[in-house]
C-alpha cells in the first residue's frame, strides 16, 4: 500500500475554470504525475474546499486531466447531508465541520485524502470529526507567550488537522493529513547595513512559534492515542512549513526544531515517531527549491554560519515535506510495516513530467513524498 502526500500548488486555480487551456494543461501533468506515482492513498495539500469541484475533477478521464474515477475522497459523517441542501459555496458549508478557518480568499487549501476504490470500499475509510481530535486534546484554542512576552495569547489550528482513519481486517490506521500555517513575513529583511531588521525577526519568530504550537497539539493528540492503546497504528503526513530560513532561525534564536515537537521524545521510544526518509539518501532529502535570501545571507554574513554541515544546499533546498509513523509499523510480527527503504521523495517523476513545459503548466513548487506499507 503506498501513500503520498503532495502539496499541489493553488490547486483551486486549474478546477475553476477548465476551459482556459493552461489549465487544462497544467490539470492533464497533474494526472501524469499522480497516474505515474499510483499511490492508493494520496493526502492532497492546498486542495480547495469545495468537495464537488475535486469529485468531478476526479471522475474525468485522463485525457482531460482528471484521474479516471479511480479514487475516492475520505469526508467526515454529515457531509452528505451538508451537501445535500445544495449549498450556494460548499467550502463555507463544510468548513465548521472540517474545522477550516478563512474565507474563499484565504482558506482554500483544505486537506483531503483520495484513497483508491477497492482499499476505500474495503477499509471503511473515513475522516475523524475533529470534534473527537478537540475532546481528546482538551483545546480548540491555547495559549502561547511569542519569544520574549509575558503577555499569552491564543492561538488555534488555521487548518485543522484530517484524520484518516483504515479499518484493515479489522486492524485501525490513523493518517494525519497537516498542513501548519505558513506566514509570509511582508517586514523589510534588511536596512542599509545589509543586517537583519527587528521587524523582520520579530515576525518570522512568532511565525516560528505559533508553528511549534500547532506542531505541539498534534503531539498531544499522538500521546493521548498512546493512553488507549499501547502501539497505535498512526501515520503523521503533509507539509509542515519549516522552512524557508529555518536553519538559521532555529540554530540562532529558537533553539529548537520543529519536527522534534511532533516527533516527541527519543527517551519515551515507544511513541516517539520514525521519520520515512531517515534512511534516504541525504542529498535527495529535500521536497522543495526555494531561493532562500535569509539562509544565504546568514552563510556570508554571520560569524562561523557558513562552517555548519548540510546534507544539500541549504539556500536553494528544503524539506518541508514530511512523512513520520510511530513504531508499530516497525515493532509487530504482522499487520501493516515498513520497511527499510520504505520512503522516498518522488524526484524522477516529478521532473521528468515537468520537463519542458511553461511555468503555468507545472505541477507545483513541491515534489511528492512516499512510503510504502507492506501488509
């Protein structure tokens, strides 16, 4: 069983209007790229979230872009209902039961699960309501005390976290589909000197915050899981948005990574999380090229930066990307594994089907990333 999960850039776009012919160009090396990877589940990232537009994308045949009805889309108990009334905007109808925040401008990168007819048929595969996610963590909202305040402040999900969650003969997989907020720091980065300003700092630092935060609630929920039951079955999956700048805000303010708030504690190993591409190859560990102007100027600029090791270019590459599980995919006899080897980013084919072809009709700015389950 592979699952994938992939940041398809603004995906809204191309499904709005399927007339215009970049779309339906960039819509047919989309389908490439999925038909190419086959995954049986994909977590798709930067989804809109009007569920009927994905559903009729998904039921077109290759030739015009779409995946040949060879997928399903996991929803939450009730949605049939919602959408039953005919809603004028489906992604306002569904967003309190999704618990999506922002409007039609700002909230349309939802996180939907397409999961492939026969394991959908045959898994029961279905989205958790987050009310459940909330009554286990105890928190819709919590606080938080930005780097160097007193003062709290609340925060919350801006995308809530989607649970997918496999019944296999009669064994539970919980997939958490996440996509962290990302903030788009709009403060001038540097004065005249060509040093970092305050402003610029200060906002990438709360950014950096309210991440780890989100990243926390996650954990939360991992680690209530684990007071259930001793070995859950559960798959942390998306794009975390650690980065750009991440190296250097990290090593020199924050002191902290955000992947180790998911991943939890190394002396609790029973529920700390394996990352799928910890045995990849190092060089190839990254899902995004992204010119990073802060990560540069920090290797030019900033005392002994530039003598730190990187696996890759650390300026032009990141891995925002990610795929980890918990260690009864390695520790059972039977059920679900995985395997050595198991992870991959989806290099090959997303450069090939993006070779030659207008930036308009690119795919996204992000590979996919992979991992096989074996049963």
């Amino acid at each position: 069983m592979k699952l994938t999960t992939w940041n398809i850039e603004h995906l809204k776009k191309p499904l709005a209007d399927l007339s215009l012919d970049t779309n339906r160009k960039r819509l047919l090396n989309i389908s490439k790229e999925i038909k190419q990877i086959d995954p049986d589940i994909l977590c798709i990232i930067e989804a809109p979230g009007d569920l009927l537009a994905l559903r009729d994308w998904i039921a077109l045949p290759s030739a015009d872009g779409g995946l040949d009805a060879a997928y399903q889309i996991a929803t939450i108990k009730g949605t049939e209902q919602i959408l039953s009334s005919n809603p004028s905007n489906v992604r306002d109808a569904l967003s309190d039961l999704y618990a999506m925040e922002g409007s039609d401008r700002n909230g349309n990168q939802w996180i939907w699960f397409l999961v492939k007819n026969e394991l959908f048929n045959n898994s029961a595969a279905h989205i958790q309501d987050p009310k459940v996610w909330r009554g286990m963590t105890g928190l819709k909202k919590w606080t938080v005390n930005y780097w160097g305040s007193y003062q709290s402040q609340k925060a919350s999900h801006w995308r809530h976290p989607q649970t997918l969650i496999l019944n296999i003969e009669g064994l539970i997989i919980e997939i958490i589909g996440v996509h962290l907020k990302s903030k788009i720091n709009l403060k001038k980065a540097f004065d005249q000197n060509n040093q970092l300003t305050t402003e610029y700092v200060d906002e990438a630092l709360r950014a950096r915050v309210k991440l780890a935060t989100e990243a926390n609630d996650i954990r939360k929920y991992i680690e209530q899981r684990f007071q259930q039951e001793s070995n859950p079955y559960i798959i942390v999956c998306g794009d975390f948005n650690d980065g750009p700048a991440k190296e250097f805000f990290e090593r020199q303010y924050l002191f902290f990574d955000l992947m180790s708030n998911i991943q939890g504690n190394i002396f609790f190993a029973d529920s700390f999380l394996n990352h799928a591409l910890f045995d990849y190859r190092q060089d190839l560990r990254w899902s995004t090229k992204y010119n990073d102007k802060i990560e540069r100027w920090a290797r030019n600029e900033f005392g002994n930066y530039h003598n730190i090791a990187t696996a890759f270019d650390t300026t032009r590459k990141q891995l925002i990307d990610h795929i980890l599980f918990t260690q009864a995919f390695v520790k059972s006899n039977s059920g679900p594994k995985i395997l050595k080897h198991a992870g991959m980013v989806e290099h090959t084919i997303h450069e090939k089907v993006n070779a030659n072809v207008r930036n308009s009709e690119k795919t996204s700015d992000h590979h996919p990333v992979s991992v096989e389950i074996s049963f």
